[in-house]
C-alpha cells in the first residue's frame, strides 16, 4: 500500500486531505504521482514543472530518503512506503 502525506499549502489542492491512500500499484514515484494527478489535477503544477520535472522548492521523500538523493521520479518503490510532498518553507523575520 502506496501511502501520500501532503504537507502545508499542498493541501489547499487535496481538498484539505493530508493523507491519501493509493488504491494502485505504482512501481516508481513518478507512477504514484500521476496516480495522485488523476484525484487531484490542480496539485500536478505546485509539484512539478511543465516538463514533468520535480520543482526545486519541492522534496519528496518515500519514507524518510528524500528522491533527490535517490533517482528522483525514477526511484522504485516498495510494496509499502510512505510518500511525503513537502513544500520548502521560507520567509520569517530575521529579528
């Protein structure tokens, strides 16, 4: 089982859900992500470009290995894992 958190603003395209269950099998990231496309079409562009190609402000981490270390969308993943999209947080007061 193929398990989705999806972190900060993200939710604001999942209709407020942070956790998704993928009913298919997907056998890489970037399976599981077109997957998680097909029940939320709007949350495609705020995590990759128009190329299909991860946006830099994003990391995704199958359990806690983020993709960038590994083979980005092309990474395998297990029969079980937990998908992370964490959008990178900025901004604050530097006083």
């Amino acid at each position: 089982m193929i398990t989705f958190n999806v972190a900060g603003f993200l939710t604001d395209f999942t209709n407020g859900e942070s956790r998704i269950v993928l009913d298919s099998k997907p056998t890489t990231v970037a399976q599981a992500l077109d997957s998680l496309w097909q029940k939320y079409v709007g949350l495609r562009d705020r995590v990759v470009n128009e190329r299909g190609q991860l946006r830099p402000h994003v990391n995704i981490f199958i359990n806690d290995e983020n993709v960038r270390h590994k083979e980005l969308l092309d990474t395998q993943l297990p029969d079980t894992c937990e998908i992370t999209i964490l959008p990178a947080v900025s901004g604050g007061s530097g006083s």
